[in-house]
C-alpha cells in the first residue's frame, strides 16, 4: 500500500481541525500538512463557514500585507501585482487567493513567482525539463491570449502560468496548469458548442479514439 493511500485517523485530523468529510486519503494529508504548517507559524486557524480550518489563516494574516501564504518576497510582489492588474478577466478567487493553504493559486506564485523576477534562473530551471528553452523571456500568471475569443477555445479559462521564451525554432511558449489538492471529481466542463473536440482533432495530435475520452472527469 502507498503511503498517500493511508487513511489518517480521524481524531489526529479533528485535533489540528484537519478533518472534513469528503477529502480522500491525500487530500487528508495535504491539509495535515498545511495545519502543522501553520501551527508551526504560530498562525491561528481561518474560519470556514463559521468552524476553525486548519487548512486556512485568517484574514489578518493572509491578506496584504501580511501575505502569510506566500513564501518568499517576489511570490509576494508578484501576487499582489496580479491582484492589482488582474486584466482582461482575470479569475484570481478571493479571499482563497490569500487565506486558503490549499488553494492551487498560491501555489502558481509560490512556484513561479521568483522564477518571473529572476528570468535567467527560469532559463536554469526549465531547461532541465525542456532542454529545447534558449532563454526565458517573460512569466505571467492566469493569463490568456484572449478570453471568450473563438480563434481559440471560445470560453473564459486561462493558463495558470504562461511562460515565453525563445528557442532554437524562433518563439515559443509553455501554457501550465497548476493543482494542488483537487480531486478532479467535480463537474465536467460545460463545452455546448463542442468546441474542445473539434480543437483536438484539427490539431492531430490526439488518437482520434482517444477524443470521447478526453471529453470525461478527470482529463475534461
């Protein structure tokens, strides 16, 4: 049995107010983590519907300009740029940009965050996976090159983190999508156009067996 698999018992969640019904096996883990984490802090837990969150600060300590959630100075800087810009439509969530450990936003910007004020260790650092990248040239978060534009996929979604840069073919991107703890149960994406295969199979790049598939929980 993997380790993620284990069922944490439920007293220890309840006692670092951990415990919610619905989480699997890891999200279990993944809020343990974050209470202690934030019990180490010396933060008090957040509210959630009125009950301690052990996953959740409080508004005085996650919102600016105390920013507990986030890890570094230009994670820091670079949410609050975001929050400020937040152009074309942006959907940077409140208050689960600022109080919610788990929320897969602040992760983008834990993540990315030094990596955007820093573009030569962003070079570094992504041309150990894509040794194609010459030179990063600018990182941005929940960005889209246009929003409900039918020249692309029609609705309102974004890239979590959009990264350029050039290469040894001339210019080039990296659209990524972040999670955290989610588990891709939820609702599947409303397509009524059915734009999402039609893009998949003009593009070549799917099995065209494999399109009713992606078109199901948890790949749509």
């Amino acid at each position: 049995m993997r380790s993620t698999d284990v069922v944490i018992d439920r007293e220890i969640l309840k006692a670092h107010h951990a415990f919610v019904a619905g989480d699997n096996a890891w999200q279990q883990r993944a809020r343990l983590t974050q209470a202690l984490w934030r019990e180490r802090q010396g933060l008090p837990a957040g509210l959630h519907r009125d009950i301690p969150l052990g996953s959740r600060l409080t508004p005085a300590a996650g919102e600016p300009p105390t920013l507990a959630n986030y890890m570094s100075a230009p994670a820091k800087r670079q949410v609050e740029s975001a929050a400020a810009a937040q152009h074309n439509g942006a959907l940077l969530s409140r208050p689960r940009l600022w109080v919610d450990l788990l929320s897969s936003q602040p992760l983008c910007f834990n993540l990315f965050g030094p990596l955007a004020e820093d573009l030569d260790l962003a070079t570094a650092a992504l041309r150990l996976l894509w040794p194609h990248i010459g030179q990063v040239t600018e990182i941005k978060f929940e960005w889209s090159p246009g929003r409900g534009d039918e020249r692309y996929t029609g609705n309102r979604s974004a890239f979590d983190v959009f990264v350029a840069y050039r290469g040894d073919s001339g210019r080039g991107f990296l659209g990524i999508e972040v999670k955290c703890h989610e588990n891709l149960r939820g609702t599947v994406a409303t397509d009524p156009k059915q734009r999402y295969p039609k893009i998949a199979a003009a593009h070549g790049i799917f099995r065209e067996s494999a399109l009713p598939k992606l078109q199901t929980l948890p790949l749509r």
